[in-house]
C-alpha cells in the first residue's frame, strides 16, 4: 500500500514535466506575426497629411505585391497580411501607430515607412520588441547608420546624391552661383549638406541658403532672396507642395535658374499638380514612375495591371511599395519555413537581388552593409513627363 501515494505525485510531476516541455517547444516557435497561417507586415504611411499622395500610392503598390503572392499560396505556405496605420507625416503620431503595429497587430516587420523624421520617432518603438525597419521611404542616412541589426534601406541617400548630382549638373549647365532652398527638418538638413559637400569638392559653395518650416505653403520670400543674391542653380530640399510652390513663385518673377530636386520631388505629382511650369526641373532617383504608354512592355504590363485595380494611374511610389514587399518575400522565402526576426536577418545578409523592372539598381546586403544600393541616376521633367537623362553614378 505504501507504494499508492506516489502515483499523483507521479501524474503531476510527469504532467509538470510535459508542460514545461510544451512550453519550451512554443517559446521556441513563438516568433511575433507569424503563426501556421499568416505573416502580419505592418506599415506607417501618410494617409492624411502632406505626404498622403505618396502613402496611399506605397500602400496600393504592397497591396498588389501581397495579393499576388497570396493568389501563389504565399511563403511557405502562409499567407501575407498587410496591415498600414496613418502618421499623417507628424512624428508623434508615427510613434502611435508604431506602438499599435508592434503592440496590438503584432506585426513581424515593419516596411516601408514613410519619412525621415517619423521613422527615427518609431524606431525605437520597434526595437524594444526585435522587429526590423524594412526598405523605409526615406533615403536619410539614420535608416542604415549606425549599422544595427534591424535596419535595412534601399535608397540611396540624400546627402550622396546631392553630393555626386549637384556637382555634375552644375559644371554641365556652366553655372557660377549654387544655391539652395531647404526644409527645416532632417530631410532638408540632409540634401543641403549634400549640396555643401558636392559645391565644395568643385571649389565652390552655396551663394544663398534659405529654408522653410514643414508644411508652409507661400516662398515668395524665400525665391526673392534667391534671386536677390542671382543664384543659376537651385538645389531643392522640397517634396511636393514647397517643389511646385518655389518653382511656380520662381517662373512668376522671371527667376529661371536650374532646378535640382532630390528623389523625394520625384514624382508625378510635380506635373499634374504644377503643369507646364514644371518642366525643365531635375531630380535623382533610381525606380522610374511606371507610365502606362511606358516603351518598355514589363513596366506598361505592371502599370495597367495595377490601373485596372486601383482605378488609378501608377507613380513611382507604387512601385516602390511593390518593390519593398517582393523584396520582403524574397529574404521570407530564403528564411525558410522556420521564420523569425534571426532567420528573417540571416537570410537578408547574403542577400543579393538583380536590377528589376523599374530600372532599379542591383541590391547586396551583409550584416555590416545595410544599405543596398548608393548609386542614384537622373530625370528631367520634360513635356510633362520624367525623362531618365543620364547613367548610374556613385
């Protein structure tokens, strides 16, 4: 009889053991955003501020990507859901949704998003919790220095196209006296020393700089100034209402001067909200905006796919979004089935991907190379249209 007693110590510590075991074996797999089923990829874009054209444009580009692996059967199996929250280009709001993503959706990645300010506001957000900012739309340098784990960038910085552009154009067109119009923020921050840099290393400097705080609407002041001090050159730390605002200012009071603009003015939305007045203006870029009539028959296949669902014309925002997800998938696919946050980074770090459709770059990234690609390329608007004028340079 003495020998019964132990038998529900027995059951209990074999069932102890069994749940320790089966705990054990789900933190194992426990990885945030991936379940048998489904992937959860987060995005903050502007859907309501300054920048909203672009962020339903980058949104509408990850959608189509994510139904389209979806109608394949997904990533080993499991399907993509695409999950965006609205900063409205404010930081603080960025952080919110940040903490909603990350905390409440439960998102594995965060992809895509838009702007420098807000993105260096949600990052630490993100990697408290182990999850990578992904291919966001900005081409800050902070997007991939310093070198962290969970940073990964695809755009070619501001500062290193100014610096390699503004030189370049600015012995071509024979000009004398560079300047430069700048938003009071890192973005613009970045493109004016970029310009600095790149008039320096010609012997030069910037004859005027002048800026405007985020989300002003009137440059007369600033275009006076400009042309006060007889600037030929004019590089454009703007993105899309201060690129319309200070060229139309500019071509009001007979000030033409040559017009650089960064990637983040490359847009069509320069030409269809600053008509004729518009042309002639530059900018770098790498992706071009995917025109349906476009010569090359890939791109006019993806732009009048993307129209017939959309019920809208593609931009070159489109086309960054659907970039951002194909290239998710692909570092999702090389992970293998066992995805996590390790996987996902290993698999990325020896990650190379040819030059797509849209005229992108080859992209390489290694664990102390987190920026994919610093080569950037040149348009001009002309007619209405970006024009690609010149090669890739670095």
């Amino acid at each position: 009889m003495s020998h019964i007693p132990r038998h529900p110590r027995a059951h209990l510590a074999a069932a102890a053991a069994i749940t320790a075991l089966s705990l054990v074996a789900t933190a194992a797999y426990a990885q945030q955003g991936v379940s048998k089923t489904e992937i959860v990829v987060g995005s903050i874009q502007d859907l309501s501020g300054p920048l909203a054209g672009y962020g339903k444009q980058a949104r509408a580009g990850m959608q189509l990507r994510v139904d389209e692996i979806n109608e394949q059967g997904g990533i080993h199996g499991r399907k993509l859901v695409l999950k965006v929250e609205d900063s409205a280009y404010d930081p603080k709001k960025a952080v919110l949704a940040a903490q909603k993503l990350v905390n409440q959706d439960k998102i594995f990645i965060m992809a895509g998003h838009i702007g420098t300010a807000q993105n260096n506001a949600a990052m630490p957000v993100q990697f408290e919790k182990n999850i990578v900012n992904f291919m966001p739309l900005t081409a800050a340098r902070e997007m991939y220095e310093p070198t962290h784990k969970l940073k990964y960038a695809m755009l070619s910085t501001y500062y290193d196209q100014m610096r390699i552009a503004a030189p370049r154009l600015i012995k071509e067109k024979n000009a004398k006296k560079p300047c430069a119009i700048y938003q009071d923020d890192e973005f613009g921050l970045e493109v004016l020393r970029g310009a600095e840099a790149g008039v320096k290393a010609i012997g030069m400097e910037l004859a005027e700089k002048t800026s405007f705080k985020r989300g002003a609407t009137d440059f007369s002041s600033q275009v006076a100034r400009m042309k006060g001090a007889g600037c030929d050159f004019v590089v454009l730390g703007t993105i899309i209402r201060e690129t319309i605002g200070t060229i139309a200012e500019s071509r009001k009071t007979g000030f033409n001067p040559t017009f650089l603009g960064s990637v983040a003015a490359y847009t069509d939305l320069i030409h269809r909200l600053g008509g004729k007045a518009m042309d002639g203006m530059y900018a770098t870029m790498t992706v071009q905006n995917p025109y349906t009539d476009e010569a090359s028959q890939p791109i006019r296949f993806w732009a009048n796919k993307y129209k017939t669902k959309f019920n809208e014309d593609p931009t070159v925002f489109s086309a960054y979004g659907y970039t951002i997800i194909d290239l998710f998938i692909r570092g999702a696919q090389k992970a293998g089935p066992n995805l996590s946050t390790d996987s996902f980074v290993k698999a990325m770090d020896s990650m190379t991907v040819p030059p797509d459709m849209f005229g992108s770059p080859a992209l390489s990234f290694t664990a102390t190379k987190r920026l994919g690609n610093d080569e950037s390329r040149l348009s001009q608007l002309q007619d209405g249209r970006w024009k690609v004028v010149s090669g890739y340079f670095k």
